[in-house]
C-alpha cells in the first residue's frame, strides 16, 4: 500500500521530487539535535538517503513514507514509517522511525504517523512485532514509543564514544 491516511494525515509513499523537502528537514540542526550524527551536510546525501527509501518500497512493497497534513495537502511535514534494518546484536528488525519538520513538533503528529504504521504492520505485514530505537535522552521520542505501547527491551551500542541508544519493542500479536 503506498499510501495510507490517519484522522488528520496523508502517509504516501515518497518520491524523487521529495528530495529538496526531505534535505530542509533532514539538513536542520534542529531535527538532528538528538543525533550524534549530526544533520545532512548537503542534498546529496539526503538524495542518497531517499534513493535507499525508494529501493526498500521496491523489495518490500511498503517503508518510509512522505508525511502531509490533510489540511494542507501537497506540503510534506515529515517522513517516517517502517523498514526493515539489520542492527548488531538483533539481527533483522522492522523498525518504526520518523522525522518532522520543527514547525510540526507538538501536534501529536508522530504518536498518530506511528500509530498508523503499527496498523499497517498488523493489516499488510508478516512481521510479529516492531521496534524503535531512540537516544537515551531524548525524552520526547520516548513517550511517542511508550503512548504507543512499546516497552523496553534493551540497548544497542550504535554509536562509538555515546552512550547506548534504547531499544524499544511493540508486538502485533
């Protein structure tokens, strides 16, 4: 399914005319403030990134997705969804994740976009259960994953020098 819908979001699958958007969002400091990673140093790797995406839909028929406001159409907020990822230590997961523009922050919106991922996960996917990892201090992403019935269950060491990032876990069973 390429394109799902939630009360007040249009979930799509994204597209090469995405990748301007997707670097505003991805190149902000500000949306990388709990990354150690640091923000998009320039479109070419959001390009990449987005290239990544489109190759995932292709071998799974289902990933990241391009996120609008249904009051506002045509203008992408955020990306964020499902995807398959091979993490040391866990093997292959399916795992939730999501980036918004800072002028969506505080609406709800990506409690709603994750809600809408696990619906899509017990709908379209054979997958028993789905995990998100999140910086240990970042307190926000947290309670999405917790307002969405995911547990912890875990650390996984990511990132050399920082401390372990949280691994959360939700079943669909």
């Amino acid at each position: 399914m390429t394109r799902h819908e939630t009360d007040r979001l249009i979930l799509r699958k994204p597209d090469s005319a995405d990748g301007p958007r997707l670097f505003a969002i991805y190149g902000d400091p500000e949306t990388h403030r709990f990354n150690p990673a640091g923000p998009h140093a320039d479109a070419a790797v959001s390009m990449a990134v987005l290239s990544g995406w489109l190759d995932h839909w292709q071998r799974h028929g289902f990933g990241i997705w391009a996120i609008e406001e249904k009051a506002n159409p045509g203008v992408v907020i955020g990306f964020g969804g499902l995807g398959w990822t091979r993490e040391a230590g866990w093997g292959w997961i399916l795992n939730l994740g999501y980036r918004f523009s800072p002028a969506a922050w505080g609406k709800g919106y990506a409690t709603e976009m994750g809600q809408g991922a696990i619906d899509h996960a017990v709908e379209r996917l054979a997958a028993d259960r789905v995990y998100g990892m999140v910086r240990p201090h970042h307190a926000k992403s947290i309670r999405v994953l917790h307002k969405l019935g995911f547990r912890e269950v875990g650390t996984l060491e990511d990132t050399p020098g920082e401390p372990a990032s949280l691994v959360l876990e939700r079943s669909l069973r």
